[in-house]
C-alpha cells in the first residue's frame, strides 16, 4: 500500500509513485489531483494523468527551491482543488525537501508566519531540508505576511453546515436509482433526448449537483462545461423573452429547431454519468408514481439548506434554480438574491 502522510482531510504528502500498483492504491485512498514536483522524472506526469489523475505539474530540482512565479500559479491551483472538495497529493522524488518546502509555502500563504509553518510540520516526514529552501520560506513568508485578526487555518474548505442535508441527498438519490436502474432508457448514454432539454432544481438538488461537477471535473474540462452553461443560460433567457412565462422544462417541446443540450454531455455521454441529477434517473418515470415522496423530502431538504445559507426562511418552497444557471454557478447567487428579495438582471 502506498503511504501518504496526512496534512488535512483534503492534503496529503508522500513520495514520486513508482508502479501502476502505487498508483491505483493511491486512488483508494481518495486522492484524486496531484502536485508533482519531480523535476527528474519529465515523464511521471503524464502517467499519472493516463491513469485518471488531474496533475500540476511543478519541476523542481533536487535540494532547491521552485521558482516564485511558478509556485504562486501552483498553490493558486492547490487552494481551488481543496475548495472544491479535492483531495490532493503533493509529492517529490522522496517526499522530504521540495514537498516539505512547497507545503511549508501553503501554510504560509494561509497566514502563518515562519515559526508557526515550522511548528505545523514538526515531525512530519516531509520538511524543507537545505538551506536554500529555508532562506526561500523566509523571504517568501515576509511578502505574505502573517495572519493577525485570527487564527490562521490551513483548510481552507468552506463550512460544513449543509454537509448533513447533502448526505441525506445522496441517499434519496441512491435509493431512485435503485428503483429505475432496470429501465432500458438511459439518460446520459448516447445523445439521448433527455440530455436535450434543459430543467430545473430545487435548492439541495443544485447544491449536489455544483458539488459533483467541481469534485470530478478537472480544471479544464471543468471550466469548458462552466462556458457551455454560460451560452445555454443566456440562449434560454432569450428564448424566455420570446415567450414570457414559459417554464423551463417546456423550452424544448416549444423550440424543437434550438440546440438547448447540456453542458455535461460531452461526445454522446453525460461527463457525471454516475451521479447524474434525480430528474435524469426518473427520465421514464411518470409523475405521480412512487417517486412523490421523494419530491417532498427534497423540497424540505432544500428549505432547511435554505435557513442554514441565509440565516432565513424560504418563502416559498418552489425556489428552483435552471439546470445551466446550477452548472455554472450562478444559483449561489440567485438564492441570496431570493434572501434580500432582488429580481435577478
């Protein structure tokens, strides 16, 4: 078993994978985004990419120190993958030096000063090891300057109010798909025409689905889907304008000519095939069959998360938020502006 060593529950260290055994051992363990700094192995990188791994890749010689410039990109890169709930391995040749000092760099861009980054990796097996890596954090740590209104924290992941509400989610969404897993039509696969028409979300619904598409989307493909979203939203807000009052899920049917395919689907197949949104399991299920229970159950899932984000009631329980503007993520925005009772523009 390939041994990482534990910084957070979303930051791990450990040293340059050495077989497809440490690889996939490496995924088990929940990675699934690394930071390699191996400047010897020009090759690594892009193995680790082949075998399902979103991949920064930060060449760092031996016993030196990365090049300021570069590392900010990297830690940029870093502090976006743990905020969207990644777990990431940050590995060198051994796992020593060049993680330790690139590590150290991240405490101290998350308002640590110099004695408390050391004090934080005390005892850990990764640590800047020559004097070259040390002199670096120094000057590094008097650019950023260190946290003074609180104490510094190095997750840097939001809070975990809702996380109960989304669990609960994932097991309403467990449980639908257990119940249409035998139906021959499946959204997702093969251009189908569920894929063609856009919908709409209740609250908790949007919340998982933004979750999904950030956790297992990497950086590019992810933000090519955040694009799609941005076109197919205001290509909807026309078509609205066309004819008032027509509601999403009836776009389709209405302007049959008008390309309205969503954003995940990507060469035939939904790119979260395997966590695709419930409207897209219950594709061939009528509306008044067992699935009404489970209707309810979201809407009051979604006025809780509702109270939790805002600090206030949901005024109504049919608060929905358009499948492109979910994607995209432009709901957060849209609920608050439910929140102070702003019309969005």
């Amino acid at each position: 078993m390939y041994q990482m060593h534990w910084i957070t529950d979303h930051l791990a260290t450990g040293h340059a994978p050495m077989s497809y055994e440490d690889l996939d051992s490496i995924r088990e363990q929940g990675i699934r985004a690394i930071v390699n700094l191996c400047g010897e192995f020009c090759d690594l990188h892009e193995i680790e990419e082949g075998s399902g791994f979103e991949v920064y890749y930060l060449p760092v010689v031996d016993e030196c120190a990365p090049d300021l410039e570069a590392m900010e990109k990297a830690l940029d890169w870093l502090d976006e993958s743990i905020y969207l709930n990644k777990k990431v391995l940050v590995h060198c040749r051994l796992g020593h030096g060049r993680t330790g000092t690139f590590i150290a760099a991240y405490l101290l861009r998350r308002g640590f000063d110099f004695k408390l980054a050391q004090k934080a990796m005390k005892g850990r097996n990764a640590n800047p090891a020559t004097y070259e890596q040390r002199k670096f954090l120094k000057r590094y740590g008097k650019q950023t300057g260190s946290l003074q209104t609180a104490a510094p924290k190095i997750d840097n992941r939001p809070s975990t109010d809702v996380a109960p509400l989304l669990a609960i989610y994932a097991q309403l969404l467990a449980r639908v798909e257990d119940e249409t897993s035998r139906d021959e039509e499946v959204c997702g696969q093969n251009n189908h025409p569920c894929c063609h028409s856009p919908f709409e979300l209740h609250l908790i619904e949007s919340m998982h689905l933004s979750e999904v598409v950030n956790r297992t989307l990497p950086h590019a493909q992810r933000q090519a889907v955040i694009d799609r979203a941005l076109v197919l939203a205001r290509h909807m807000k026309e078509l609205h304008r066309q004819v008032p009052g027509l509601s999403t899920e009836t776009l389709a049917a209405h302007f049959p000519e008008e390309n309205l395919v969503c954003p995940l689907l990507e060469d035939g197949r939904c790119l979260i095939f395997t966590e695709r949104p419930r409207r897209c399991l219950c594709w061939t299920k009528d509306e008044q069959s067992s699935m009404r229970d489970v209707e309810d159950q979201v809407v009051e899932l979604s006025m809780q998360a509702f109270q939790i984000l805002t600090g206030s009631k949901m005024s109504a329980a049919d608060l929905r938020f358009s499948s492109a503007d979910t994607i995209s993520g432009r709901f957060v925005q849209l609920y608050f502006q439910a929140m102070t009772g702003k019309n969005s523009e």
